[in-house]
C-alpha cells in the first residue's frame, strides 16, 4: 500500500506521534521525517505518497520546512489534508495554499477519527496498466488496444482510457479525423501533456511542441480530465466510459533527445502523471510504437503488464523475443511488466501449425523464454472486420468498436473472441500474475 506523507514542525512531535498511531490503528502507512530533512528525500517521499497531511501549528505557519512540503505536493499534484492543532494565525503562504482547504481540526471531539477517514479516502486503488506492445511492427498492437479496450467495457462496464504512445498516432485516427486529432495537438491537449509542462497545464507556459530542441523539466500538476481526455463512448453512447488521451508526431522528439537528464525528469513527470490517472480508471491502456525508443521505456516502466499481438509466424516471433530482451536487460527487477502473448489474425477453422506448435512449447528456445506459458489461451481471428476504416463524417467514435459495432456478417463470432480475450485479461490481472 502507498503511504501517506506527514508535514509537521519539530515542535508538533506530540501531534506528529498521535497520528502517527491513529493511522497505524487504521492500517495506513505513513512517512515523515524527523528532525532536519534532506529535501531530496522528502520530495521523493511526498512525490510518492497518495497524499500529504499539513499538521498547522503556530511554529508550522513558520517552519520552512513545512513550506517546502505544501510546494513539493502542489508541484506534483498530490492531494493536501491540512490539520489544525492549535490555534495559530495563518500568514500569507498558509492563507492562500493551506487555509483554503482546511476543513478538519483537533478542536473537534472526533478530529482525529474525521482525518483518518478523510485520509482512508484519499487512498484510492490503482488501476491495472496494459501496453500493448511488440517490437515488430503491423502485428495489430493498434487493432488490439481499441477492439479489446472497447470489448472489455462492454463486458465489465467501469471506466477504461486510451492512451496513445505511437507517434504515428493511428489508434487516434482510428476514433477521429487527422484534422480533429491534429486541432487537440495544437493546442497540448495531447499526450505531449503527460510528459512535459504544456499550455494545457498554464496559460503562459510554452507548447512543448514547439521546440524540438528543448525539453522542458519544469514540474506540473496533472491535467483535469475534462479539459485532456477525448470521449469514445460519450454520454450519446451506450453506456460506461472510454476515454482517449490523443497522440501525436512531436513525442518522437524524445527519440533524438540526448540529455539524460532531462529525459529522465521526462519520464518521472509521464510516470507520475498516470499514476495520477490510475486512481481516476479502473483500466489503462496504452498503444505503443514497434521500434525501442525512449517511449518504450516509459511505457514499460509504467506498465503492470505487456499484451504483445502475434502473427502465426517468424517475424512476430522475432519481435516477442525482442521485446522480452528489451524488458529483462532494460528494466529493473521489481518494475518489470509481465509479459502475454495474444495470437493475433489466426486462421480459427484450422489452428496454423505454427500456432499449435507454439502452445506445445516448440518455440521456447528461439523465443528466449518459455512462450508457451506466456501465450493466452484466446486468441482473435483473421477478419475483415479488424480491416482499419477511418470514422465516417458525423458518427460517434463508438462506431468504431466492433463490440457495438452493426450486424455485419460473422460479427458475432468476433465479439465473443473479443470478449475471450478480455475475460481472459481480466482473470489475469485478478490473479495478481504480475512479473514485477
Ligand atoms: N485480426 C485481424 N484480422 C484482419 N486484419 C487485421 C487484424 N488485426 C489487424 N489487422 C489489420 O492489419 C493491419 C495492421 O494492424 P495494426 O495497425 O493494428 O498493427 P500495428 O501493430 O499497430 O502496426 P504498427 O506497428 O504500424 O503500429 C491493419 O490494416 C489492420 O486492419
Ligand atoms: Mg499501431
């Protein structure tokens, strides 16, 4: 379980000890530091937490170090509980970032009891993150992430967002026209946003997209919703939630980027930002490039899991046994994703020899790892209906899901493989089968 950070002066140790053991009582894990913190490790700690907790005193409405915690939460957008615990006058700083929020004190009987249950609330799960991902390229990673992302919120209804990784943005396309796609590049309202501080984020801030030359590390509170996501199943739409976070060309300026650092700042603000989201879905799902690049990494590093659509033949192979390289050299144990293997396109009248021999564990060896346990046991079919169409003038992106899609001829069976997969997915991630 995350923790929640406290923020407090030396002088409320008292204070600090009591909560401390309310929260231990309710099962919360916290963090804070005693005595003169290293202002790295405490912006790390806050950074990390699902929220911080503002002990205000009098000797807190002066303590600097309280004052840099309220900065490192707002900067990262994590969500601030002030407490009262006396009765001290709030200068300027506290009047503007604390005050307004201050609602919980312990002049009230049950004080502490209302902020454990406010921070129990605070606590949201973290939904499931899926890359689709392979390192070969037309094997329907883009196919996959729409088709069984709508497949899957049709079956278990909830709140599922897109996120679309692939400079080529064609999972964009696939829901809008380049020229809408291209008017929400335009003004940030992209997935440049989830990397780098935008006009999305502050009117007077640079677009990112701008300058290619120059990556900004500056950091940023998390876009609202309404103003980012683009809306698939919409309220005019059957009911429940898909959401699309639009891509677009300028990320791939990550790729020619050789400022380490900064890149590294890059990737910390995309990892933050959907864990930020996590709480707001029950299902993230990003569509990624065929090519290892720095988007890759990020995706990987963010990821619970990696979903790599194969074809029944030698080069998806090559690309699975790529991507399984890229992920045991490249990240972390303790981060790694794990990694399923859908078939994708297969003929199901007769199972391919390819596909049988697969399952049957022939291909472990040249894969590098055992595939045959990594492969899902549904897989989706060759069909025209999979064919990419653009969305037609005037009709709502749902449209473009086959599970809601009209009656065409063999759709039926479509869906029902659809919703195998993700039925299967879903089983997946409840046995908790995670490589990290
Ligand atoms: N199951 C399927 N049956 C028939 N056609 C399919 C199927 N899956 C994907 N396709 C088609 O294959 C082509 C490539 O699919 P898609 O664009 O999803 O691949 P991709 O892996 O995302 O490609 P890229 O590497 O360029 O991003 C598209 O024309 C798509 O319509
Ligand atoms: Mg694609």
């Amino acid at each position: 379980m995350p923790h929640v950070y406290i923020s407090h002066s030396g002088a409320d140790s008292d204070a600090l000890l009591q909560l401390h053991e309310a929260l231990r009582a309710a099962a919360i894990a916290d963090k804070y530091v005693v005595g003169e913190p290293d202002r790295a490790v405490a912006d790390r700690d806050i950074a990390a937490s699902f929220a911080v907790i503002v002990l205000v005193s009098a000797a807190a409405v002066r303590s600097r170090t309280v004052r840099a915690d309220v900065e490192a939460a707002k900067a990262n957008g994590i969500r601030i509980i002030p407490y009262q615990i006396d009765k001290a006058r709030l200068n300027g700083f506290f009047k503007a970032e604390v005050q307004p929020l201050l609602r919980l004190s312990s002049a009230l009987p049950d004080g502490m009891d209302q902020l454990v249950a406010e921070v129990s609330s605070a606590y949201k799960k973290k939904c499931p993150v899926i890359a689709v991902m392979n390192l070969k390229g037309g094997v329907g990673k883009t196919t996959v992430t729409g088709q069984l992302s709508g497949a899957w919120q049709e079956a278990f209804g909830g709140r599922v967002l897109l996120v679309d990784l692939d400079p080529q943005y064609n999972l964009t396309q696939t829901f809008f026209s380049m020229d809408h796609a291209d008017a929400s590049s335009g003004v940030d309202r992209s997935v440049i946003s989830l990397f780098e501080r935008s006009r999305l984020h502050a009117k007077d801030a640079a677009s990112p997209a701008e300058n290619w030359l120059e990556l900004t590390t500056a950091p940023f509170t998390p876009a609202a919703r309404d103003g980012f996501v683009h809306e698939i199943l919409g309220t005019d739409g059957p009911a429940g939630r898909l959401d699309l976070i639009s891509g677009q060309f300028e990320i791939s300026k990550y790729a020619f980027a050789n400022d380490r650092d900064a890149l590294a700042a890059i990737k910390q603000s995309f990892l933050r930002t959907i864990d930020h989201y996590r709480s707001e879905y029950d299902l993230i799902v990003f569509d990624t490039n065929p090519n290892a690049t720095f988007l890759t990494r990020c995706a990987l590093e963010a990821a619970d899991r990696v979903i790599a659509p194969m074809h029944a033949d030698i080069y998806s192979l090559r690309g699975v046994r790529l991507l399984n390289l890229v992920i045991k050299d490249q990240i972390e144990a303790g981060k790694r994703p794990a990694l399923s293997v859908l078939f994708n396109a297969v003929n199901r009248n007769e199972q391919s020899t390819f596909e049988g021999d697969a399952r049957n564990g022939v291909y472990d060896a040249i894969a590098g790892f055992p595939l045959s346990k990594a492969l899902m046991t549904a897989a989706l079919p060759r069909s025209a209906h999979f064919a990419v169409k653009g969305p037609d003038e005037g009709q709502p992106p749902w449209r473009q899901l086959l599970a809601h899609a009209g009656r065409g001829g063999g759709l039926k069976a479509i869906r029902d493989s659809l919703k195998q997969v993700a039925l299967e997915l879903k089983g997946l991630g409840e046995s908790g089968s995670s490589g990290r």
